[in-house]
C-alpha cells in the first residue's frame, strides 16, 4: 500500500520498505504472543476477487512461525501503516501441510529422522508413535509400485430403547461385524469376517435360564452377557481397540447412534471412551442436551472419531442414490442384500418400527430376534457400503481433490473442489484466497451447482443461469432427436480460456449482477512477467520459456488446464475400459472414470457457490452467458440444415429436434450426425453429441417429459430396443401416493403405445372407469395410499406445523417413542374425518378433524383394525390421481378435466374444462390450482397473476405491499445486522419505501376493488364465446373461472398476516440456515436461536398473534402491548381485515352453482324436467 503519514494520510507514490512492513508486522505478532517468526520477500501472484490487490507478479511478505502459536488471525487491516493485506492467517496447519507437502489422498509416505514417542507420552491409540521436527521430513509418494495395505472395516449397529422413567435413550444390545482384509480397489475377502454381539439385562432382571438353548437350538452364536450398560459399553470398548478398525460403519451413524453411544458412556463413566477413536482424550466433549440422538452429531463429537474414517451409509445413500426412503431395510429391497437368514422382506420392514425392545429383553425368544435384528441391520449396512462401491470411489475422489479423505465421506463436495483447485494454484506460486474473508452468503447449498445463478437478497437471481426454451406441448409419435453438449460448463470454461487469471471483472450492476465480462483475448493468456522472458529471449536468443501460438503460460488458465486434465484423463481410462475383459479390473477402471466426470462436473459449481473461497459471480456470469448462447446457435442453425426439422424444446445444454421420420431409424440417425458435425465445427473444446432418439414423446412442460427411447442406435427400431424414459413428471415424485404413481404409469404406457388416438381413449377411459369402481370398492391395497415427504428439520421447529400432514405424523410417532430424525420420510395415509375418533386415538377431545393434516396418520395406525381409520377415498380420487392422470391427457382429443373426473365418479361441474395448447401463453394456474396447495410456496402459486402495486402520492414511485415480503426483508436485515431482539420496533406495511410516505387504506382499498373489476369485466366480456357442452372441438373461455378466483385468492394472500407469518419464517430458514445445518451444526443452533429471537420480536411488536384471541378478557391478559402501540396494532389488524374481507366477498361470488332447471321453468307452462326424473347443472 502507499506509505502512511504520522497523521494516517497516504504519501502520494511513496511506497514502505521491506524493512518497515516487517517492523510494523512484527509489533503486531508480539502483542499475539508470537515471539518466533521469520520473514522475507518473495514474487507471488493473485488473482482472485479482493480489491486493490495487485493481479500481476508482485512482492510479497512470507511469514512463517510455529504452528504451536496462536493463529495471527487479523480481520482488519485498515489500521495499518505499511500494508493493507494479510492472507493465510487463519489457514489451518493441516492444509498447509497437504499443500506443501503435496499430498493427495491416501498413499504411501516416506518420513526422514523420525523419533519415536514413548508411551507415557503418546497422544493417540497407535501402537508406534513416531514425532519429526519439521514437516518437510514428509514426502508422499503417489505413484509406487507398492500395493496399498488392506482396511480393517468394522460395521456398528446398535439397539436402543428409551427409559420412561429417565427420558433417555439406553443400549440393549451391540454387534460389531469385522472384516479385516477389504482392498481399497473395493475388493471384499469375505472369508476374513468375524462377528462380535453383546446384549445387557434390563434392571435387576436376571438372564432367562435357558437362553444357550434357545441360541444353539437356532445354529445361533450365544452373545455375550453383559449385566449392566456399562459393562456392555465397556465390553464395546475393548473390542474397538482390540480390533482397532481403520473404518467404521453404521447407517445412521452420525445422526443417532454416536451422539447416543457418548451420552450413555458419559453416564455410565465409562473409563475407556475415547477408544472409539484414535486420539487419547482425557475430557469427553460437549455433548447436547436431551435423551441423546435427538439430533444430529455436533462438531466435537464427530472429533472423537478423529483417525478412524466413518461411513455413513445413510447420508452416502443420500448423496449417491436416488431413493424413496433411505431406511436401511427399504434399501436391502432396492439395492438386493442379503442378511444373515436371507433377503430382505416386505414383512420385516412393517415390523421393525414395532419392535419393543425392553420387552424382548425379558424373554429367551424376544433375546434371540433382538440380537438377529442386530446382527442383520449390521451386516447390510456394510453390505450397502460394499454395494455403491465408497471405499474405491471415495478414495479415488480424494486423490484428484487432495483433501482428506474422511470428509470426502462425508459427501463435502464443494470442498473437494476447494482443495483441488488449492493444489493447482498453490503449485504455480499463487496467493489463494481466505475461505473465512468471504462474506456470508448462505442461499445455496454446498453441492448445487450454481445452474440458476447466484441469489440476492429477495431470493431473485442476480444473474441468469441455463436457458430453458418454452417447449411445444403435445406427443409426438415421429423421431425426436435429443442432442446434448457434453460437459457443457466445464468445455465452455476450456473454450474460452476462462479463468481467475484470464477474466477482467466488470463493474458490479445495482441489481447486484456484473456488466457483460468480454472474452479472454490471446494477449491475456501470458502474464507480464512471462511477455518479459519472451521479450528478452526474442533480443538475446536465449532460450527461457517455450508458449506455443495461441497457447498459455504456466500463470494463466490454471482453471481450464485442471479441467482439462480431468477429461483428457477420464477419456484414458475409458479406452482402457472398453478394452479390458477381466470383471475386476473393469470395476476399478468404471470407479476411476466415475470420480473423473464427477470432479470435473462439480468444478464450475464453485464459481457460483457464495460460501466457496473461489467464489466468483463475474466468472460464474459469464459461463451462463455462453451457455446460453452456445444452446441459441443451435436453436438457430437447425433449420438452416433442413426446414422440415422443428426445434420442440430446449434445456441448458440440451435440445430436442423433431424430425417428421419415422419408420426409418437410419435416416433419423443419418440427420442427427450432420446436426452434430455442423455444430461441432463451430468450437474449439465444445461438443453435441446423440444423447438418444425418442421414437415417441410426450412433452408436458419445462424439464416434464416421457418418451420411449432407442436402447442401442445399431440395433434399430425393435419392441426388443425400446425403454421407457421419465422426466420430472408427477409419477416419478415420492409426494404422490404409490397408486398414483401405477396409474399414471399404465395411463402413460396407454399414449405411448403408438395406437391410434380412437383405441387410446377408449383404453384409458376403460381402465380410469375400472380402477375408479376399484378404489371405491376397497380392492387396492391400503400401502398403495402411502405418502411420502421428507423432514427438512425438527417436527417442533415447523412454524406451520398444524398445516403439514407429515409434520403431524412425525410429532405422534414422538409421542409413541419412535425415532424421527430430521431428513426422514414420513410416511401417512389421508382419512375420512368420519372414521376418526380421537378417544380411540388418544388425541385431544377437540381435535380438528376439517384440517387435512389432522386427518393424516401413519400407515401403521391405519393398517390397525382397533383404530377404525380408512382412507379418504374421495380425497385420494380428487387430489391424488385426478390432477397426475389429467396433465398426462391434455394433449389427448377428446380428454379433459371435466372428462376425467367423470369417469373417475367424481363431481365432475368442480373441474375446469380447458383446450391443450402447445403455445406459451396457457397459463400454468391452470394445472397448479389443481394440485396440492399445501406443498407450494406463495410465491410459486401466485407466479402467474397479474401483480398489485400502487403509486406514491408524493414521490410517484411504485409501491409494492406485500405483507410477506416486506416482513421478511425486515427480518433478514435485522438477523444480518445481528440486531438485539429488545431494539426492534413494531412495521408499518403501508408505507412507500423511497420516501417513506404513508399509503392510505381508502385508496389501497379502491385500488384493489377497481382490479377486481377489471379482472370480472375480462371474464364476463368472453361469455358469449364459452360452450355450454364441454369438448375439444368447441370454443372454450381464455380467461376461466378457475383462473379469476386463482387472481382473487392471489389479492387475499397480500394482506394475510396470519398465513404470511408462516410462510416466511420457513423461507428465512431456507436461506439463512440451510447452509450451515449440516456443516456446522452449532452455529446452526446459535443462529437459529437468534433468527427465532429476532422474528419473534418483529411479530409481537407489530401483530401480535394475541391478538387474534376471542375471548377479550383473555386477549387483554395474556396481550404485552400497551398504550399508543397495542392502538396501532389493534389498528392494523382491522384495516387487514376490512381488505381481506372486501376480497373474499367477491371471492365468494366467483363460484359455480347448481341449478334445478325444473325452477327455472315452472313459471313458463312448459313440461317441468324434473317430472323425467331430470336435473342438469349450469
């Protein structure tokens, strides 16, 4: 920086010297208590996002000190004379010893002068401890002739129950199953497994007498018997170090079983605890509060395992598989494992949640199945880790990143990519960034990939993403080609030259996105220093650096040349896979090109991540742009080959090109590749190819689709080829009931069949008309009523938990003591309020029975004949396969709402009758008011209505009052700002927010009232043009009934409070708190606690919810506010009354009635229809 006077002003061109920066820093390292540094100047390069540092070569202070000090940790360098930078004060001795040392992934070591550490000195478990005086005497040798040894895998499954008397979680019963020789290739000697089970007495009960008979009559090792938990526990222990495994693994282990196993051992006093890691800790950690497993382990307590890796089956299953549920028998099913007695069944599934454990433990028989149940859930978690291949993959995406390989387990995507460009840049002398000096921006989740862009504060994207053409609706019976850029970010960045090194950053825009950034030229490939070399080889010829034309020089284009070797690699190994015959090295090989592609798919993620240390909007930016340009020259170019082909839909890097062939797969095959060769000669690095060819397709809506593809291109157009492929329909969404699902899969099997469209509705009709009789008869089977949907956090931490049917159920299996956990699928079925009886139940006398999510309950319950329960047939027929079944037949002549209801038996006058339209002007209210509206956002549900907003009386700006925006932009800046709950001060929702000025109700009030009217006088001004007999050949409205009450319930959802309150502490959570829930579970409570803090403050000084109590005494009583602020209150909530209830009396205007013709005549003289038995509806 420019030097700084006494006085703090900089000296014009006057810069510090070497010997004053290094004056100044070491001031500042003695009051840290730092007595032992060393400096000197070094040639360094950046290039990342901090301002005023210099891109180029230039000179740096390097600072090193002992790593037993104090971190330096300087967050404010302002205040400083000689420098206004400082980086790597924070950073962590582990990184830096894998950067220096270069170390990536798991490899063989050499280690110089190393001494060995006596026992009475050790800080682990290990047998032989060895200490070195310097890091440098640590070299990794990756490329060894020298086999990696074999893991020591120990699977951990435990059985708990829960001590009523106590309230927490005890252990009955242990089994660790062992296997000693598992290749890190993913090799398993199964011959090397050994079995360990344990299981304690309940009490001062005493073991059942013959319970050795009992096992040996069985072919059943005896386990041992332990009299207390903490014998068992200690049992546990001593097993642990006996075997000392390199792995543990367990399903579910870091969300239940080891925040449980401390509790208890810390109860229990346990003396060896610390065994179940490898370091020596004397102080168990911090433990959370409750009856342990409550929730998700905690940072320290994940640090106890420190030495031994941890697989996780549940969370790896998350990450790696594609599942409707992830309990651990559900997966045995899907993923075909076997347990000690055989395969899995449907049986033990429904049984498992009813396993009373305390009560078996009193009987020889209940002893036995508990200690089968231990050992099966043991030996199929580590069959599952066996089955999705973790040890090699895991392994070998730890080699390409250099990171370590534990948190590889734990599925840290973005910081693999972290460490991986940390290599690159680190290796060509690079200062890289801070990971802690960016700021926190929490929106996204660590594994997006940033496809729709960063996010500003009110959840609007600051710059685009992929672009997604309006795709044209219908089925589509001739070959479809679907052509599809490969990698298409990554051969973008390489296309370019785009790089931290190479993109001059433009200015930053209001709205939060960057002015277009130009493209690198070829000037910028080469650094200045480098241009220097090249000049002074050009004068004196001698030979310094060699840059082909058009190429780069080592400090430029690091990111395109990681991405590079990636692919050039993957390629490799692909051609070495297509040769190789034997099956096990075909694996390994399979295992290295899948860690290949996932890398270097995952590397643009961190352009567009907020929390990356490589985070950079202006890159990310400009990646979508030539994305989306890359898809537009397509777009454009296809019919310029040939006009007969029609573009149908495209989707970032993809697009869809009907071609009007059929019958002939050759010449559709024979037009794909000219498609691809003149699209190709257009880059450099980017590349179409033939993703597929649908032989017919039926295109819904953006990413919806279903078609029938061609499984091998060379084998042509056979019944033998063809497989059917499904797109994001509703089908395919564990939220729609399993029958759901089979209906939507036989009506769509019906479309695609290539008959002609007469037979298709007859199909269909036939068989909705007999699955309808079906239902209503009580022949489907109750499990096919099961809905699914997962638990984003605890069920008592939903705001509008009395709204969510799941949320409900999660909280009645609390009360009968069964385990949720956050990221559980809840499964219930939807009754009839008539067959709920809350005495039965246990509910409370007073139980709602009109909310649908009082009427959910657990399959389990319903399967029960004792409660009476049955499902609400009508409901299921209306919510659950009306909507799926008619969004797959709009495109059918002759199949609309109104037609499908019908033949379902429902009353079909409820449902909207409307034309399939191809065009994109249909709205999409049409179909979204017909779904569940429980599981939708406001915003998604009101997307398509034509917005409100008001003029300033003073300033003429656009006001936009929106109760649930303004109180969550209000929140968001008070918990940004970190305010204290005490300071905040009641809302004013009617306010302009430029100048402030207050909006008054009447003119709110008319505003509104005029909209209305203009939205009644567009529906009644097409009247004349609406058929009275509803079917595809007559004209139908363009602006329904349906529709005007969807813009109505639009107006009401502005002024709701109540229901605005819900909403938009979940939409806080999601973005302030979802990024740190699972990384960093304690800043995730102490941020939740304050987020709670400030929003409830921000309620109760503005609209209380007392206030909505009926009783005035009681409202008074239990009200805080007093005087001139209870007044505005009080205020506030009428005038959102008198505009709510203007609304819903038009609302309630806006409905279809019923109408006996026999009145509508009898003061005509005509024959009365009613006399034949007649009635119609209008």
């Amino acid at each position: 920086r420019e030097k700084i006077d006494a006085q703090g002003l900089a000296i014009s061109g006057a810069e510090p010297t070497l010997v004053e920066v290094v004056q100044e820093l070491g001031d500042v390292m003695a009051k840290k208590n730092i007595p032992t540094r060393r400096m000197k100047a070094v040639d360094r390069w950046y290039a990342f996002e901090e301002e005023g540092v210099p891109k180029q070569k230039t000179k740096w202070v390097k600072v090193r000190y002992p790593a037993s000090s104090p971190a330096l940790n300087i967050s404010d360098c302002s205040k400083f004379k000689t420098f206004s930078h400082i980086f790597g004060d924070n950073r962590s001795f582990l990184e830096l010893l894998l950067l220096k040392r270069k170390m990536k992934g798991p490899s063989w070591l050499t280690i110089k002068g190393a001494t060995r550490v006596s026992e009475g000195n050790q800080i682990t478990w290990a047998s032989e401890e060895y200490s070195v005086d310097t890091y440098k005497s640590v070299t990794a040798l990756p490329d060894t002739d020298h086999r990696p040894p074999p893991l020591t895998v120990m699977s951990l499954n435990m059985l708990t129950f829960l001590n009523e008397s106590k309230k927490v979680n005890e252990i009955a019963a242990v089994t660790c199953v062992v296997n000693r020789e598992v290749s890190m290739d993913g090799q398993v000697n199964n011959n090397a497994v050994t079995k360990w089970t344990a299981v304690r007495r309940l009490g001062d009960n005493v073991f059942p007498f013959d319970l050795e008979k009992v096992f040996r009559s069985k072919n059943c090792e005896v386990p041992r018997k332990e009299q207390t938990e903490k014998a068992l526990l200690t049992g546990l222990m001593n097993e642990i170090e006996r075997t000392d495994p390199d792995m543990l693994v367990g399903h579910n282990f870091m969300g239940f079983d080891l925040d449980v196993l401390l509790h208890r051992m810390a109860a229990n006093g346990v003396g060896n605890w610390s065994r179940i890691g490898k370091m020596r800790l004397r102080q168990m950690p911090r433990l959370q509060s409750g009856a342990g497993g409550t929730g998700e382990s905690t940072w320290e307590e994940r640090a106890v395992l420190n030495g031994r890796l941890v697989a996780d089956t549940y969370l790896l299953a998350r990450e790696y598989l594609k599942e409707s549920s992830y309990k651990l028998l559900r997966l045995a099913i899907t993923q075909g494992l076997e347990g000690p007695s055989g395969p899995v069944t449907e049986t033990m599934v429904e049984e498992e949640p009813f396993l009373d454990v305390a009560k078996e433990l009193g009987s020889s028989e209940g002893i036995y199945k508990l200690v089968h149940w231990c050992d099966t859930k043991a030996v199929l978690a580590l069959g599952l880790m066996y089955k999705m291949q973790i040890i090699p993959l895991t392994k070998r995406l730890t080699t390409l990143a250099g990171n370590l390989w534990s948190r590889t387990l734990t599925g840290s995507r973005a910081e693999r990519i972290e460490y991986l460009l940390l290599h690159k840049f680190h290796l060509q002398k690079f200062i890289c960034p801070d990971k802690a000096r960016r700021k926190w921006a929490p929106k996204q989740n660590e594994d997006d990939e940033a496809e729709v862009g960063a996010t500003a504060a009110r959840g609007k994207p600051k710059y685009l993403g992929g672009k997604v053409l309006e795709p044209k609706r219908g089925l589509y019976t001739d070959y479809v080609l679907l052509l599809d850029f490969n990698s298409l970010y990554p051969s973008l960045i390489q296309e370019y030259n785009l790089c931290f090194t190479t993109v001059e950053r433009s200015e930053q825009l209001a709205d939060g996105s960057y002015a277009d950034c130009p493209v690198p030229t070829e000037d910028q490939l080469v650094c200045d220093s480098c241009k220097h070399l090249l000049k002074q080889q050009t004068e004196d010829g001698k030979p310094r650096l060699k840059i082909e034309k058009g190429g780069s020089c080592l400090h430029r284009c690091l990111l395109p040349k990681a991405i590079k070797e990636l692919v050039d690699s993957r390629g490799q190994v692909k051609k070495l896979l297509k040769a190789e015959t034997d099956p096990q090295k075909k694996a390994v090989l399979d295992i290295r090109q899948k860690a290949l592609k996932l890398t270097a798919n995952s590397i643009y993620g961190c352009l567009g991540f907020q929390s990356s240390r490589f985070y950079a909007q202006a890159i990310a930016q400009l990646v979508t742009s030539k994305g989306r340009e890359a898809l537009t020259n397509t777009v454009e170019m296809v019919p310029k080959i040939d006009q007969s082909l029609d573009v149908i839909y495209g989707d970032t890097d993809s697009v869809m090109i009907s071609t009007g062939m059929s019958g002939d797969v050759n010449a559709a095959i024979k037009m794909a590749n000219l498609i691809k060769k003149d699209v190709n000669k257009m880059y450099r690095c980017l590349e179409i190819d033939i993703d597929g060819i649908f032989k017919s397709i039926l295109l819904v809506r953006k990413k919806k689709y279903a078609a029938l593809t061609l499984k091998d291109l060379a084998k042509g157009d056979n019944p033998d080829n063809v497989k059917q492929e499904i797109k994001g329909l509703d089908l395919v969404r564990r939220d729609w009931c399993p029958l759901s699902q089979k209906m939507s899969v036989q009506v769509l099997n019906f479309i695609l069949s290539g008959r002609p469209g007469d037979e298709i509705l007859d199909t269909i009709n036939t068989y909705l008309a007999e699955m309808g009789d079906s239902i209503r008869n009580g022949k489907e089977d109750l499990k096919d009523f099961i809905i699914t949907k997962s638990l984003t956090k605890a069920p008592e931490q939903y705001a509008d938990r009395a709204v969510q049917p799941h949320v409900q159920v999660a909280l009645r299996m609390k009360e009968q003591n069964l385990t949720v956990q956050t990221n559980d699928l809840i499964p219930y079925i939807v009754c009839e309020a008539t067959s709920v009886n809350p005495d039965v139940l246990g509910l409370k006398a007073d139980w709602d029975k009109s909310k649908l999510a009082m009427r959910a309950f657990h399959h389990d319950e319903v399967k029960n004949p004792a409660t009476g329960l049955k499902p609400d047939l009508d409901w299921y027929l209306a919510t659950q396969i009306h909507p799926p079944i008619t969004r797959l037949c709009e495109h059918i002549q002759g199949m609309d709402s109104h037609y499908i209801a019908e033949t379902l038996g429902l009353q079909a006058s409820k449902y909207l009758v409307h034309t399939s339209s191809s065009t994109s002007s249909e709205p999409m209210a049409v179909y979204r008011y017909t779904t569940h509206s429980y599981d939708m956002d406001d915003e998604q549900r009101y997307e398509d209505c034509e917005q409100l907003q008001f003029d300033c009386g003073r300033c003429k700006a656009p006001v936009v009052i929106s109760i649930k925006q303004r109180l969550y932009e209000a929140v968001e800046k008070l918990f940004q700002e970190n305010m204290d709950p005490s300071s905040v001060g009641p809302m004013n929702f009617f306010t302009c927010e430029q100048c402030s000025t207050v909006v008054p109700l009447p003119k709110i009030y008319n505003t509104v009232l005029l909209k209305i009217r203009q939205h009644q006088q567009k529906y009644y001004s097409q009247c004349p043009q609406i058929s009275t007999h509803p079917s595809k050949d007559a004209p139908h409205s363009t602006y329904t009934d349906q529709m005007f009450r969807h813009q109505l319930t639009y107006y009401i959802s502005m002024f709701d409070f109540p229901n605005a309150r819900d909403q938009v502490y979940n939409r806080l959570e999601r973005k302030l708190l979802a990024p740190v829930r699972k990384s960093q579970p304690a800043l995730f409570t102490q941020k939740q606690r304050s987020l709670n803090d400030l929003f409830q403050a921000t309620i109760n000084k503005t609209l209380p919810s007392e206030l909505w109590i009926e009783d005035p005494l009681e409202r008074k009583r239990k009200l805080v506010l007093r005087g001139e602020q209870l007044q505005k209150a009080e205020q506030l909530k009428e005038d959102l009354s008198v505009l709510t209830k203007m609304i819903r009396i038009r609302l309630q205007s806006c409905r279809r009635h019923y109408v006996n013709l026999g009145d509508l005549f009898a003061n005509m003289g005509q024959r009365r229809p009613e006399e034949d038995g007649m009635k119609a509806k209008a």
